[in-house]
C-alpha cells in the first residue's frame, strides 16, 4: 500500500518536471503553444494532499482563479484505507487577502467558506455534509510548482490538515 503512494508521488513529480522540459524545447508558435498560453491565462492549479495520500488513498484538487484575488477549489479523495470505501468531494471559495508576491494569482494567505461531503459506497451507503471554514497559503516555485500547507474546520469533521504539492498553469 506505501509502496502504491510513494509511486503514486514520484510519477506525479515526474509528469509535471516532463510537462516544463517539454514547454522549454517548442521554439515556434504552434497548437501546443496556444493550448499552453490559453491554460496560463486561466490560472488553474491542480495539486494532491500527500498527507491523504498517505494515509487515505488516490485525491486531487483543482483550483480556478478569479479575477486575481479569488479563487474557487474542489477536490476528490477516495479513501481505501478504511473498513469500508469512502468518497470525499470538497469545496470553498477563497479570498486571497495577502500576496505577498505581487498580484501573482493563486498565492498568498487564503480564506473563506468550505463544504465536504461524504458519501459512504459501501455497507448502508450514508450520506454526511459538513460546513465551515479555511485557511491556506499557497507558495508557487520556479514559475509552476506549488505547495500549499492549509487548515479546514468545519462540523462535524471538526479540523483536517493538508500538505498540497502540485502544478500550476
């Protein structure tokens, strides 16, 4: 199972370090190029929780900037750890209140709203909705490489802890 995660993590790494390679060799304008150029005007992030990876299973988050200072994000966990199977779909809408990078979207100190919802696949299959708020601060390294340590508390999930390491286009 820690054998599956750990390779999980570095085929993660290897994608996103083929992905910069590839960008730094197109010389000429192309299709490529456009697609490239039209992802990084939409500021999107995409980025997995190596602490639920580890310890839950397979999860990733997308996140959609707004205008510069907001952003909205959902992510997917699906827990395999557990006596029986779990999906986890969560959301929250952020306020970038401090970036210290300039107006670089998608970084800084972030806060705002939150919703998780559970859904239990096996057994008597129940349904659980929690509610509350988050806190992040997202750092993006060598112009793509994010890492975002945040806190979530919301009822009755109470405090949920996240380490994201991921891309930014």
């Amino acid at each position: 199972m820690l054998k599956t995660k750990v390779f999980c993590i570095i085929i993660l790494m290897c994608m996103s370090t083929g992905t910069l390679k590839a960008q730094d060799s197109l010389k000429s304008e192309s299709k490529i190029d456009a697609m490239l150029k039209s992802l990084a005007e939409r500021n999107v992030s995409l980025s997995t929780n190596i602490i639920e990876l580890l310890i839950k299973g397979p999860n990733l988050i997308y996140e959609q900037s707004i205008n510069g200072d907001k952003g909205i994000t959902v992510k997917m966990t699906y827990d395999i750890a557990s006596t029986v199977d779990m999906l986890y779909l969560e959301g929250s809408y952020r306020w970038y209140i401090w970036q210290p990078m300039g107006n670089t979207p998608l970084t800084g100190l972030a806060v705002g709203p939150y919703l998780k919802m559970t859904q239990q696949l096996s057994g008597k299959g129940t349904f659980t909705i929690g509610a509350g708020g988050e806190a992040a601060f997202k750092m993006i390294f060598y112009k793509h490489y994010v890492l975002e340590p945040s806190i979530t508390l919301s009822y009755p999930y109470i405090f949920d802890l996240r380490i994201g390491f991921g891309y930014a286009f």
